[in-house]
C-alpha cells in the first residue's frame, strides 16, 4: 500500500446483518431508532447494500425532524417521483409518523430505498451533487465553513446536519456518514451495522477518533472523503 494514501477505517468492526429485524416496532424517540436504523434493512440486501448515502438523508430528517419529517421531505420530491413510487413513499412516511405499533424499522427502511433507487447513479451509489439536492429538500444547508480536520467548527449549531464520505471498504471514500449536532451536542451516524449494535457514536466513546480521523484524511485534491462539498 502506499503509504500516502489513506488506509480503511480498519478497527471499526462493522457486521453484515442488522441491528434489529424489519417488523421490530419503531420506538417514540426518533434518535433511539436512528441508533438501530441501518442500511441493511428492508426487503433488498442489494439496495441497502448501496443505500448508505439515502439512509443517512433519512436519518439527518430523523434526527432535526423526527417522524414527521418523513411526510414533509415526501411532499418536497413529488415532483421528482413517478405517481406510483410517490403514493408508496407517502405511504411509507404516513405509517412511520403514526409511531404506533404499525410504524416498523421495515418501513423506514423501504422509505430509504425508495429515494436510493429514485437517485442512484451508474456506480451504484448516490452522487454529490444528487446528495446535496436531496440534503437541501430535506431542509439542510451546507455548513458555512467546512473543515474536514475539525468537525467541531463545522457543526457549531444544534440541528446541523451534513454527510461525510469516509473509506470503509477500500482505499478511497465509498461510504456515507452523516455528522449532526443535537441538543446532547456532536453525534456520527453509520448506517452500516456496527458490531456493537449502536450506529449514533459520539465523543469520548471508543470509535469516535476513528471516524474523526476518518473524515479528515487527506485527499490529494480529490472530493473522494470527508464532508460532502456543496456543488
């Protein structure tokens, strides 16, 4: 390997199966279902496989909006959606802002992969200029000043959202982050499973500077990791 290129996130062990199953029932707090919600949920490991960058969309609108942010963020791409995908993705947002019994982590995820195929590029994934799109109809901005190497500074107001690539399978960034602030103050979401079943990691635990560090390698002047650029 050369060693200026910046290795794989390495001693973060992640699993290939989900934290909790698809009928598990949603809990009231929409951060402690943001802690179980990952990518690999819902009815296509295929999809999910690649869904990182809608699963976190859905979990900044999650973490600043709540359940009910999903039915506001469906009203913001109709226009963008065939009428068949948008009576399901209405759907899917109604039943998850009921948090009754009825609201699934299954549904979540579908809601997910609904956007992720709608967006999703020629390599699989959902682009930059795509993610910024979906971040802006989702009602974020772009932090005033991105600095990859203080995440801090960059996320200096309680409900602040944004993405950051970070490399989890190879040498360059193939994986989206989401970075937030709430009124606990900073949190990382990974919307891979983690080992330890917790996907909200925030300062002073054990991964935190492993993600921190993650997100601040250096890019020989290429936009492959860190925060998503605003293009």
């Amino acid at each position: 390997m050369d060693p200026n290129m910046a290795p794989s996130l390495g001693p973060i062990n992640h699993v290939d199966f989900p934290n909790v199953t698809d009928d598990e029932p949603l809990p009231r707090d929409p951060m402690a279902a943001l802690d179980k919600l990952t990518q690999l949920n819902g009815s296509s490991a295929r999809a999910g496989a690649n869904a990182c960058g809608a699963v976190s969309l859905v979990g900044a609108t999650l973490a600043v909006h709540g359940y009910a942010g999903m039915k506001t963020l469906a009203s913001r791409l109709q226009e963008e959606f065939s009428d068949e995908n948008y009576s399901e993705l209405t759907r899917l947002a109604e039943a998850v802002s009921e948090s009754g019994e009825a609201a699934t982590y299954g549904m979540l995820a579908e809601y997910a992969i609904l956007i992720y195929r709608r967006y999703r590029g020629m390599d699989g994934g959902i682009d930059f200029q795509k993610l910024v799109h979906l971040m802006s109809r989702a009602g974020f901005e772009p932090p005033q000043r991105i600095n990859d190497e203080d995440i801090a500074r960059t996320m200096s107001k309680s409900g602040q959202c944004w993405p950051a690539k970070i490399a989890l399978f190879s040498e360059e960034g193939d994986h989206w982050i989401l970075v937030g602030r709430d009124a606990r103050g900073l949190f990382i979401f990974d919307p891979y499973p983690r080992e330890d079943g917790s996907q909200i990691i925030r300062p002073g635990e054990a991964d935190w500077k492993r993600y921190v560090e993650a997100i601040g390698r250096g890019e020989d002047g290429k936009n492959t990791i860190g925060f998503l650029p605003d293009i």
